[in-house]
C-alpha cells in the first residue's frame, strides 16, 4: 500500500518555500487547467477595535499571495478564495480580505474574494448529519484548504479538517457544538463532501492555547503540504507535540476513512519532523474544583465559580471567554466576591448554593431558565454576548468588572510581539 506524502519544509521566502513543499508533495499533480479552484484560508475573525495580534490565529497573506502566484504561473485561471468569518454582529469577510491585502490578487491575477456567509448554502447529509455548506465550496472542482498550525482549546489542534468547518453557515457551526453529537465527531464529516485535492498547513506561526489572539504565539518556519488532508493534520500535529492517536477528531476520522494516524503511515519528505516539533499547549490548567483557571487561585480570588467551558460552547462566545475572565479579574479588590458562579454553552446547569448566578449567552439562558438552584439569574443573552452588557450587569451587583482593563490587557497581547523576534506584520499583507 502506497504510504501518503506529506512535504515539510522551512519557511524562508513564500514563494521559494512553497514551491519546494508543493514540488515534493507533487502537490497540483491531481489538478487540470479549467478547474475551478477555490482556496479556503483560515480567516476564521478579526478586530477594528482593538489591536489584534494575528500571529498564528490567521493564515499568514504572503502564503497565500504565493500560492496564488504558482497557480497562475501553473496556467490557472478560475481561482477562488472563499471564507465564513465570525459575524460578531455581522459577517466581516470582504473588510478581512482588504486588510489582508487580497485585493491586489483580485487585481493582478483576477482572483474573485468571496465570504461564504453573504452566499448561499446548502443542505447535505454528511453521514447522518444534516449541514449545510457553501454553495461555492461544493461547486469547486478543486479546493486548496490552507489552515494555520496551531493549537485549539476544544479539539487540542486545528489544522486541515478543521479548517473545513468554515464551509458551514452559522446555524450548522451552532450544531457542531450541541448537546448530542460532540463537536470532535461532527466537523469531520465535511471534507467528505469537499472536493478537497491539497492542504497546505501554514506553519510561519504556531499558537499554543488557540485558537484566538489571547493564546500565544510562536515563529516556527514551516509548512506543511500533502494531497491527503489526513496525513497532513498527523504530521502537523506531530510539529505542535501532540500525537495525532491522542487527538478525538483525527482518531474518528481515520476510522471512518481507513487512514492512519500513525506517522510512520506517512512517507514525510524534506525537514526531520522530530526535529522541528515544538510542543505547544492547548489547554487553560483549571482549578480541581472547578472554580476558575489556575490564575484565579494564585491571586486569592474566593466568591466566583466560573466553569471551564465544554465543546457546546460555540466560536463566539469562546472568543468572549478570555476577556470575561480578564474583566472579573478586574473587579478583584482583594476581597471575596458576592457568591457568584458562571456557566456557560449548552449543558452547564446551575449548582446549588450560590447567590447569583451569571448565564453567559444566551445558550446558558435558555437551558437555565427554570433552573430551581438559581438564586439570582444575571442573564447575559446575546449570541454571543456584549461585554458592555456584562460590564453592566455586573456593575449594577456591586461586581465592578472594568472594560476598560480589557483593553489594557489587548494592547499588552499585542504588543509582545516584537519585530525583532521575527513578529513581522508585512506577512499578512500582500507585497
């Protein structure tokens, strides 16, 4: 049995290293010149607000303006680059694509920019589950699936199939992270209904604790590149430390597929993989009662119970997770705070005991509306939630959470990242 190829090289200058990782990999080999292409980077939110560090967190522009510049080289002429980004309120697709740059593709090379949440979608049954994907994703011929190396606080990596999750419209990513079906046995399903014929893992960065601007980021210089989706997320999630046996959805979907997540399955040609793995971890270490992260102990904080959140808890409000802990630890004067717990998702119900009780969004609201342990309901309803709204909230209980602190807190993630340190921002512009 042929063992699948997956490339792995250093990252030096875009164009030079992706054309090595696709000529080793034989990368286009499968694709004819009327395809139509669509590339899927992951563009998965951005901030125009606050400063937003997208080390790591975003597919990085100058890998995908030099795939984009092979493609066209190669003589292809129907490209595509297609992405669902958070709608925090509203989708943000295009003002991403402009900020990255993409526009000078559109220009150059005639590329069409396309957020899948402003298109239409369809329903399909992906093995016994009914989603519903991009029209422009399933009308591909070819999809080029370019995710980004790292870590992610539900699934322990994003990588190749999950980045395909962001071919569903908002209700279907709603349904990933539901009560019945978890979120590691649902998103799988999707490349099976993808004309995917190449990922390429962009491995510039990598981010421990992701999938958002609040984990931390590392340069690494690789990437990763391979026909087989699945070969390529078991080296990728060999690069961040972690065996791909160990990781639910990888496990899952080799057993649905009749691959392997065993890495000497896969034929691994250019870099030593031992030799460029980096372990990044993809977890907040929680207290053994469950009261809060690690962070809330060490400072003395009593009072507050906030329950780690689950896989029900969807993109939107995990992106709100961090910075509601951030506000609370605002709030800490040192003294115990009022008897307060926070639940969150789709299966955490309220405890017995506590004073006040804190839903945040409004999936915990829904759930806990006649919940009898409740004292006090602080009902934070939105999908996700507002912070100002919690700020708020709060502040009316005497919990006096500072927003403004928050912001402290963004600059200070932002501003950790040094030039010099290789945090270069021009990479996720298009030169």
């Amino acid at each position: 049995m042929t063992k699948p190829v997956v490339s792995v090289v250093k990252f030096d200058e875009a164009y030079k290293s992706l054309r090595l990782a696709l000529d080793l990999c034989d990368g286009l080999k499968e694709f004819n010149k009327g395809d139509k292409i669509l590339i899927k980077p992951n563009l998965v939110a951005w901030d125009f607000d606050l400063p937003f560090p997208p080390y790591g967190v975003v597919t990085t522009s100058a890998v995908i303006g030099a795939l984009v510049r092979i493609l066209a080289e190669e003589g292809f002429t129907d490209i595509t680059i297609g992405e669902a980004p958070l709608m925090i309120p509203k989708t943000v697709g295009q003002a991403m694509y402009k900020v990255l740059g993409y526009g000078k593709l559109q220009e150059k090379y005639g590329v069409k920019l396309v957020d899948f949440n402003e298109e239409q979608f369809v329903k399909v049954n992906c093995g016994g589950l009914e989603l519903s994907l991009a029209e422009k994703a399933l009308e591909a011929d070819k999809i080029i699936n370019v995710p980004v190396l790292k870590t992610h606080n539900q699934t322990k990596v994003s990588l190749g199939l999950k980045n395909l999750k962001g071919c569903l419209n908002r209700k279907s990513k709603m349904f990933c992270h539901g009560t019945e079906t978890d979120l590691n046995y649902t998103f799988p399903h999707v490349i099976e209904k993808l004309p995917v014929a190449l990922t390429i893992i962009d491995g510039v960065f990598g981010l421990a604790k992701g999938p958002g601007p609040t984990g931390k980021a590392e340069r690494l210089n690789l990437l990763v590149a391979s026909r087989d989706t699945l070969a390529g997320d078991v080296v990728g999630a060999a690069l961040l430390g972690y065996q791909a046996a160990e990781v639910e959805h990888l496990a899952y979907f080799a057993g649905r597929s009749g691959g392997s997540v065993d890495l000497k399955d896969v034929e691994m040609l250019g870099e030593d993989v031992s030799g460029c793995s980096k372990f990044l971890d993809y977890d907040w270490e929680w207290t053994e009662d469950d009261t809060g992260p690690e962070g809330y102990a060490k400072r003395g904080i009593t009072g507050l119970a906030v329950r780690k959140y689950d896989n029900t808890l969807c993109t939107g409000c995990s992106m709100l997770f961090n910075p509601m802990l951030i506000m609370f630890m605002s709030a800490f004067r040192g003294k115990p705070f009022p008897n307060i717990e926070v639940v969150s998702g789709k299966k955490q119900k309220a405890s017995p005991g506590f004073d006040r009780t804190v839903l945040f969004g409004r999936c915990a609201c829904i759930l806990n509306k006649d919940n009898p342990n409740i004292k006090k309901a602080i009902p934070i309803k939105g999908c996700p939630p507002d912070l100002m709204e919690f700020e708020k909230a709060m502040r009316a209980e005497g919990v006096m959470c500072d927003y403004k602190e928050f912001v402290k807190y963004r600059h200070y993630i932002f501003s950790r990242y040094k030039a010099e340190e290789g945090f270069d921002l021009g990479l996720y512009k298009i030169q």
